[in-house]
C-alpha cells in the first residue's frame, strides 16, 4: 500500500469513488447487463452489481483477478447484488454472443491497448441495439508545461515542509521538464494519444457526452505523506478543488476524459 491511493479513505474518495460517480451518472436503467473491460482488482465492476445491474469484468492479469474474486467472495453485501463474474482474459481473444450487452465500460484501460478501434468495433458488436458505451480515459498527451508547472509547484512545497516522499530537483525549470518527460515520453509500451481514441469513438458511437474531470493531483496525492491525517485530507482536497479550477478557467489541459455514447447503426 506505500503508494497506494487506498492506503487513506479520503483518497479513495477523492479518486476512485469520484470515478465510480461519474460511470454511475453515466448509465440509466436498472438490472442492466455490463460488461467492464480491463478491470484490474475489480472495485467498479463490483460496485455497479451492488447497484443491483449483472456484471462481467475481464482482465488478462491472473494475479488481480484473484484479488478480485476474493473481494467478491467476501463481499459482505452479495446478497443484495446482481450477479457478478470475473475472468482472466485478453479481449482480443475473448468472445461472446453479440449483442448481449446493455453496456460496456471501460475505465482507465483503453489508452493502454493497441489498434483502438477494433478493440471498440468488438465492443459495439458486444452491445445491444441503442446499448451504451461508457469510456473514462486517460489522455496523456493533452499534460502542458502549465499544468506541469503547477505540479512541481505543489510536490516541491510538500517535499519542503517534509510532506512529499519523492525527491525533486531544486531548480524549477529541470522539474517542470522532468514531470512533462515523464508523463509524455517515460513509458515504453504502447500507448493511446487522445485523437486516436476519440476519432475511433466518434466513429462508432453516438456522442451524448464528452466532459474532462481532474486527474493530475491523483499523482500528488500518491506520494503526499503528512503525518497528520486531518490535515493531509484537507490539502488533498484542495488540490483538487484547485486543478477544478484551473481546468475550468482554461488555465491547464485536463487529462482525463469521459465520453459517452450509443451503439450507432452499422
């Protein structure tokens, strides 16, 4: 749990709860079924069967989804859920009856894999007539040397006053560099810029939203390390409220995007 944002309840809820939230804005109807891709430990997938909807989650990481069936099968709540299944697979390779689902999500994953528009001409042939698509995606690419700025500027204050577990430089100019060479050019693998995620969704599905929210403090807030727990949480929220701000008053790019549509006519 040492850079884990579900080390702290709060953290939980300033993230992957406000995620939670914005999916389940995003699907109307009751005892729907859903399909989540790329569902790592499982929490979404989870939360939306505790909401009464029957839900498959795949993953091709065997470890995580082991994490994930034990979740389920401790689930204090599963009574009262709607059905629940997970299983390890690669959604290239995994199939099953067209047309079965009401919705098919994906949270945080589509960035993650190569050639997206078959993985989303699989998904729409998976949906049900008018079913829905629910994206809530990453867009590295989108990070500018403002928001960048504003990053340095609050890890380096925490660091300063014994707050952050992370060494940054103590020049600015190498840090703002150093946190946009990170975010656009440290990982190897491949990796979806936003336009060759949205052309795709635009493409295939029926645009009935597309909002951007807050994801730049998640990477503060997994190295914040104030010893006082009240007022760690109060910092945390504020970070956010204030990257809320910014990306509302045009200041910086916001990173992460929510698009929602409906299966079009092929």
């Amino acid at each position: 749990m040492k850079n884990n944002l579900w080390r702290q309840p709060y953290l939980i809820e300033l993230t992957y709860a406000d995620n939670f939230r914005l999916v389940e804005d995003s699907i109307r109807g009751r005892n729907l079924k859903i399909l989540e891709v790329g569902c790592g430990t499982g929490f979404m997938s989870l939360e939306l069967a505790r909401k009464g909807h029957d839900v498959v989650g795949i993953d091709r990481d065997q470890k995580i989804i082991r994490i994930a069936r034990r979740t389920m099968e401790t689930d204090p709540y599963s009574k009262n859920r709607g059905s629940l299944r997970y299983e390890v697979a690669d959604f290239n390779k995994w199939s099953d009856i067209p047309e079965t689902y009401d919705v098919v999500l994906f949270s945080r994953v589509l960035h993650d894999l190569p050639r997206p528009k078959k993985i989303l001409s699989k998904a729409h042939h998976l949906l049900k007539n008018r079913g829905r698509l629910v994206c809530l995606e990453y867009a590295y690419d989108r990070i500018d040397r403002r928001a960048a700025t504003w990053l340095y500027q609050i890890r380096r204050a925490l660091e300063l006053t014994g707050g952050y577990s992370s060494h940054l430089p103590e020049d600015p100019e190498e840090g703002v560099e150093n946190i946009l060479r990170e975010n656009l050019y440290g990982r190897k693998e491949h990796i979806n810029k936003f336009e060759e995620m949205r052309q795709p969704l635009e493409q295939l599905f029926v645009k009935e939203r597309l909002s951007w929210h807050c994801y730049h403090c998640w990477d503060v807030f997994r190295d914040m390390r104030v010893p006082d727990r009240k007022r760690e949480n109060a910092l945390a929220s504020l970070f956010k409220r204030m990257e809320q701000l910014l990306i509302d008053s045009g200041e910086i790019q916001p990173v992460l995007f929510r698009f929602v549509g409906t299966k079009a006519s092929a």
